[in-house]
C-alpha cells in the first residue's frame, strides 16, 4: 500500500492505512488524498488531508441529521482519523495554529462517534497533579458487559498518537472480547500535550498511579482484573508505570524496551570520550556532533520537530542527555505481575526487549512477530489482528 515516495508523507499514510481494517479508513478516500498532494509539501499535505476529513465529516453529518446511526459513526470515526493525519507534518514547537485546529475537529468528530456508539463510549477526566487527564472508557459489548464487573485494559500511549488511535488499536480489539479499555492521554501525548502543554516525564509511576485510582471507580470496572498494556513508547512507560503497583493483575509492552539512553548509545555519532561521559555532559558540547542525525527529513521529524516537542526540550543535546532519565533499571524488580513482553522483526524499538524479558522476575512470556506472518515492524501495525489474537489469548487465561 504505497501512497508516496517521499519517505516521510508514506510514514504519515500508512497512520491513517493501518486502520482500515479496524473502519478508521478506507483505501480509496486515501489514494484520491494522495492524489492531490505534492511530495514533501507540508502545506499541501495538511490541506488535502484536512478537506477529505471535512468532505467525509460532511457525510456523516447527514445520516447523523437523518437517524442513521450506524453509518453516522462509522463515518464520523474516518473523519478523525483523516484530521489526525492531516497535521503530523505540523508537529513542533512553537505549536501551528493549523494543528490545533485540525486536533480540535478530529476531537469532535471522535466525539460524536463514541455518542453513537453501541454501547457508547463514556468520556472520562482523571484528576491529576491540579489538573486533569481526558480519555473514555470504552464498554465491552454484546452479552459479556451484562455479567457484571468486567476485566479492563487501561492503554498507555507512545509518542506521536493519541486517545482516538487507540480506539483501533487497543478499545476495538478489547471490546470485542468482552473486556472494558480505558484510554488516556498522558502528559507529552495527544490531548495532553495539544490542549494543555503538558510534556513528557519519566516517571510514568506517578501518571499511571491515579489513572488506575480513577479507573477502579468507573462502573463496571473489575478492580482485580486490571491490566496496562502500551504501544511503542508506551512499551516502555507501562511496565515504569505499573512497577510497585499491586493492583495491576498483568503487563503488555508492546514493544519491550530497556534504558533508553543505553539504547541508543551505540550508534550516537560521538567520539569515544565523550560518548563514554554520557549523561555527564554539557548539551552544548553534543550538538555539532549530532547534526548528521537529523540530514533526513524523518529522522528530523522524529527527533527536532516530534522529539524536542514531545519532552519540552531545545536542543539535541538536551534531548539525548534527558533520556538517560528513562530507565527501567531502577524499576524492574517492582514489577511483579505476569507481563507479556513483544518484540518483532525489523523493529529498532524492539532492541531491549530481550533485556526486559531477563530482568523480569515475575511470571512472563516473550512474544516474537515475525515477517513470515506478515506481523514484522513497529507494533505489528500491517498485522494488527495476529496481535490481537496473541496477546488477548494470553491474558484471557492470565486474568480469568
């Protein structure tokens, strides 16, 4: 399903592609988008992504007005996906009044679609640190969410995503199977960051912690059959945010992930000495050495324009220094419920996984997806249903 050539606009397609399956696109109202957009023109790309969310928006608005339910949800929830994707190329600070305008619009196009869901999706405010987290619950269906308190997933987000994307790749999948999802925006991800300025931190314990205090108030929620699974940076704030927590009955992370400055220590472009001082370092003396990591435009979207955005940071050097802040070595042997640690294929995420999977004393299960079952890359997006059946099946027998 390639869209473009520009290697950063096809990196920006396939957020919107990868929901197909789960009703959050349609492959033909994404081909005609691409149509009209000029590769590596952010202004071309924000807007054509913006008009096909007000042109599919404006036909849900119509089976909305005449009763249709049914088609005004499902059309209501492409239309989000289609402003979220509209403004990836505007990430940075200071924040593009073009993006928050488009992340209001997606926001109240989720909004109307989980009114109209069957059952509907509950928005939630978690009290936190004097202000709030948003997200919904997101009840299980059909029969099972009548048998009283249900196990919940509560999703921990990465870096770039947000509530209404993990909708399609946690709430869809939990829901059909009988479980209830809480989705939340942490600081330094979607609603949080967007709406509030707040950033990214490391001690995902202390976001996490009334997160879980909220989520066992909700109706319906089975507070011995909690579980925290998180996707891509998520892979690692989960498993800080669950340790020490004994109400957390099991752990996803999805992929597993380690320290992350000893990560990436490898293949900093630094001199010796000077790698080895690390995080003992003045940002300023790393930044003419760290300018060959961002000659590509993806990898100066993930790291300048993504990166400093995300943690509240100016420079490289501050960045690469703050991540020595994200570790799970200080952690680890907090956590003590079973844990299911993925890893995949061609997943540069994925390096500490094993790591994880070592340090871990606990009950636990390492997961490998490979490119033989079409679930390779980061977080089995081109195969997101084997996920699912894989890590549902386990905690199906891990929680009931």
């Amino acid at each position: 399903m390639r869209l473009f050539d520009d290697a950063m606009f096809q990196m920006f397609a396939e957020r919107a592609l990868t929901t197909i399956n789960g009703g959050g696109a349609e492959w033909g109202e994404c081909a005609l988008t691409a149509e009209r957009i000029f590769e590596g023109d952010a202004d071309s790309w924000y807007e054509e992504w913006a008009a096909t969310a007000t042109m599919v928006r404006g036909w849900a608005e119509e089976s909305d007005r005449a009763g249709h339910r049914v088609s005004a949800r499902e059309t209501y929830l492409r239309a989000s996906t289609y402003y979220r994707v509209s403004y990836y190329p505007l990430f940075g600070a200071p924040v593009d009044p073009r993006l928050i305008d488009a992340a209001a619009r997606e926001r109240a196009c989720f909004a109307r679609f989980a009114e109209l869901s069957d059952p509907p999706l509950v928005p939630v405010r978690v009290p936190f640190e004097g202000t709030y987290l948003d997200g919904y619950l997101c009840p299980a269906r059909g029969t099972a969410a009548e048998h009283g308190p249900r196990p919940t997933v509560i999703a921990v987000n990465g870096y770039d995503s947000n509530v209404h994307e993990m909708y399609w790749a946690h709430a869809r999948p939990a829901c059909r199977r009988g479980y209830h999802c809480l989705l939340v925006d942490g600081p330094g991800q979607g609603l949080a960051l967007v709406g509030q300025g707040l950033t990214m931190r490391p001690d995902w314990e202390n976001v996490l912690r009334p997160v879980i205090d909220h989520a066992v108030t909700l109706p319906g929620v089975d507070a011995e059959r909690l579980a925290v699974i998180g996707w891509s940076f998520g892979g690692f704030l989960a498993p800080r945010g669950v340790s020490g927590d004994r109400r957390v009955a099991a752990l996803v992370a999805d992929p597993g992930q380690w320290d992350q400055l000893e990560n990436i220590r490898g293949i900093l472009p630094l001199p010796g000495e000077l790698k080895e001082r690390l995080p003992d370092v003045d940002p300023a003396e790393l930044e003419p050495h760290l300018r060959p990591l961002v000659r590509s435009a993806v990898m100066r979207w993930r790291l300048v324009r993504r990166g400093l955005w995300v943690h509240g940071l100016h420079s490289l050097g501050e960045y690469v220094v703050e991540l020595d802040r994200y570790r799970l070595s200080d952690v680890v042997a907090d956590i003590s419920c079973p844990t299911l640690i993925t890893t995949s294929d061609g997943d540069p995420t994925a390096a500490g996984a094993q790591k994880l999977y070592e340090a871990l004393d606990c009950p636990k299960l390492l997961v490998r997806f490979t490119a033989a079952e079409g679930a390779q890359g980061h977080c089995e997006s081109w195969n997101r249903s084997r996920y699912d059946q894989r890590v549902f099946d386990w905690l199906d027998e891990v929680l009931n």
